[in-house]
C-alpha cells in the first residue's frame, strides 16, 4: 500500500522490518508459555529492539514523522 507514496525499494524495507517483529514475537511467546523468565526477558529486549528500528525507519522516510511518537504506537 506504500508503494505508490514511497515506491518499491522503501515498501520492501518496511515489509521486512514488520516481518522481523513478527518473527521477534514468536520467542517471546514461547518463553512466555515455558515460564523461563531468562528467555522472556530476552526475546522481549530484542522486540522492543525490533520496534526500535521500525520507528526509526519511519521516521527517515518522512520529515513530518517524529520517531519518538512512532515509539508511542509501535
């Protein structure tokens, strides 16, 4: 859907990184079940990393776009 605001190569970077922070989730959600607070506490340290780097990316590709609200949202 964001192709044709900010083309091809910007829609595939943005697919990836949401593609990452699903697959992110995933080890959360299975520590979580597992009750292994070591392992939740990790994987929740690299989705909150994965969320980063979208709000980062969101950021760059428009001027108007703050990263600390993208963080709000994300």
């Amino acid at each position: 859907m964001l192709e044709p605001y900010f083309g091809v190569k910007v829609s595939e970077q943005l697919q990836n990184l949401l593609l990452l922070y699903i697959v992110s989730a995933q080890p959360l959600i299975t520590a979580e079940n597992n009750k292994d607070q070591q392992a939740t506490d990790a994987a929740a340290i690299a989705l909150y990393k994965s969320s980063d780097d979208i709000a980062d990316f969101l950021a760059s590709i428009n001027p108007y776009w703050n990263k600390s609200q993208w963080q709000l949202f994300i």
